[in-house]
C-alpha cells in the first residue's frame, strides 16, 4: 500500500462549531479556508493530528473524522473525554467556537476498499468515529450491505445513536445496527461476533475500539477461518493511556542513509541513537508523521536498500514488511548504508 499523502506542516484552523454528542463526547467542525481545502481534502475513515500545549507541554494527538467528505461539506472530528487524559479533556472543557488550533493534514489507511463484498463493522466507544464516516461514504459511493455491532457502558454512552437509527430506517435491508450494553448484558465476549460473522459470508471487517475489544474481535474471527487480508483494524493508543510515551530505546548503527522525498534525494548520516524520521527531520526534511508510536502509518516509507528494524510495529502485515514497508517513526539503521522513499 502506497504512504499517504501528507504534509510534516501543520496549519492554523478555526473552529466553527462544538455539538455536544453525549455527557463525554464533543464533536467539532473546522472552518477550512479556500487556500487550504485542497490539502485537507480526506478519505472517509482518515484522522487529523493536532499539535497541542498544554500546561506547558506540546503533545500531538490524533482524532478520527466523523464526517465524510462525499455527504458533509464541513470537517468534523469528535473527542471522548478519558480519565486524566490531557488532550481529551482539554478538548472537551476549553475547546469553544473560534478557537484556533494547529493541525497537520488528513492521514490513515483505515479507509474504504474497492469491493463490493459486505461490509462487517465492530466499533467500541468513541472507535464508532471513523466507522460512521466510512458508513456515510458507503452509502455515498457503493451498494454494499452494512452490519455494524457496537459496543458501549450503556444507551447514555452511544455516540451518533441518532444518527445511526436514522440511516438503519432509511436503509432497511441494507443497513443493521445492533447494540451491546457491557451494563446490561456484561462485557462483550466471543459468541455475538461469531454468530455475526457467520450469518454474513465473505464480508469485509473494520474494528476500531479499546484495546482488549479490537483484540478480541480480530481473534475471534481469525480463529473462526476469516481471511486476514479482509479484516482492517484501526490502532490508535487507548485513550485509557494518553501520555506521551517514550517507546523502546533499541539503538541502530550509525548509517549513510539516502532519503527520496518529495521525488528529492537527500544524502545524509544517521546516528545510531536515532530513528530514520529523527535523522530526516535533523537535515531539515519535512517528513510525514502523527502519532509517532508505530500505530496510524503517517510515517510509511519503503526500503529501497540496506536494512533497518522498527522498534515497534502495530500496524504493518508480515507482507508489507517483506515488501519493503517501514514506519520511519520506529525504524532504525542495522546495515551500514540504506536508501528509503516516501
């Protein structure tokens, strides 16, 4: 899969509206002006980064879009608010119509294929974020048929619940929301995500959500026969653990690295205590990057020679590694020459 198209630059936006979503959520829509629509144009399923400072700190946190560009003219992303969580609650109590806020362009994989199979959708609390927008495009774009299965506290937590009923009613035949309630019925366990998946043949799967249900969805069904090739998840740090995280420390060799960006060749000398993106951002390349945790892929790249290892990898297929694929936030130097292409 090609790295997205990005920009390392982050731009001043406004927003022009909050909505109250439920007790915890916000959703905000920005005001993009004429000069930036084109680099802001999105996929149904991207998110934005934004570079935030807050008590003091700059922390960069990314947020998935809830609108979708085929039906919505505006940008929208919602926020949950997390337990001693800074950007969430920063976002939630502070955040007012015409604050400014700095964010990088559109970026994730977590987006449409071009099938017409059905589509299975599995979110969890706020993961029902981008998965409404890739809903919206569906519908937009496709004739597919949609199950979505969505896992919440209880009723008071379901973000978009309106939203969802009203494209159930007007869809029927075509679109099914089922709802699961840890309150009422206990956490959600293996068999209501086998029994979906059984009654729908060689569907797609996009899971977003915590953690431990992203894993047990994607378990469940690989340990049910489904194709792994047909099931995308969308990883992103639970908001449970919104801190800025240092990561493994694993050291490479120090490297004569060439970087292709932006179809320039950049001939430069990595450290062995820093990573392909660090030594690219040292010489004044403006590579893309959001999270930095080797999880939303903004930073793909391809190794075109020599050799390097990631850190960490929560994102990238055994296939796309053995293509060539790396996430320069986490890949460092273990030969003494490599040549890398965004």
């Amino acid at each position: 899969m090609d790295p997205p198209a990005t920009t390392g630059a982050a731009h001043e936006l406004e927003v022009a509206r909050v909505l109250d979503e439920t007790a915890d959520a916000r959703s905000f829509v920005l005001a993009v002006p004429p000069s930036l629509r084109e680099i802001f144009h999105y996929q149904a399923g991207q998110f934005l980064t934004f570079e935030l400072a807050i008590d003091g700190r700059t922390l960069r946190r990314c947020y998935s879009m809830s609108s979708a560009p085929e039906v919505d003219a505006e940008i929208k992303f919602t926020v949950k608010r997390v337990a001693e969580g800074p950007a969430s609650n920063w976002f939630n109590e502070q955040v007012r119509a015409g604050t400014h806020l700095r964010v990088l362009a559109p970026a994730g994989r977590f987006v449409l294929n071009n099938s017409a199979a059905p589509i299975l959708f599995f979110a969890g609390g706020s993961g029902i974020t981008p998965i409404i927008s890739l809903i919206k495009s569906s519908f937009a774009r496709t004739d597919r048929r949609m199950t979505l299965l969505y896992a919440n506290r209880n009723r008071g937590s379901v973000i978009f619940y309106d939203e969802l009923e009203e494209l159930a009613r007007s869809h029927p035949g075509r679109f099914t929301v089922g709802h699961h309630f840890d309150g009422v019925a206990g956490v959600l366990g293996p068999q209501p995500i086998s029994a979906l998946a059984n009654s729908t043949a060689q569907a797609d799967v996009y899971i977003c959500g915590p953690g431990p249900f992203m894993a047990l969805v994607e378990s469940t069904l690989t340990e049910a026969g489904y194709d792994r090739a047909r099931i995308f998840v969308e990883r992103f740090v639970s908001p449970s653990l919104e801190v800025d995280t240092a990561g493994d420390t694993t050291s490479g060799v120090a490297c004569a690295m060439t970087v292709r960006f932006g179809g320039v060749l950049h001939q430069l000398e990595a450290r062995p205590d820093e990573t392909i993106l660090q030594a690219a951002r040292r010489v004044g390349i403006e590579a893309p990057s959001a999270c930095e945790q080797g999880i939303c892929g903004t930073c793909l790249a391809k190794l075109v020679s020599g050799k390097a290892v990631m850190r960490s990898n929560e994102l990238l297929t055994e296939s796309e590694v053995s293509k060539g694929l790396i996430l320069t936030c986490q890949a460092v130097a273990s030969s003494a020459r490599l040549e890398v292409e965004y």
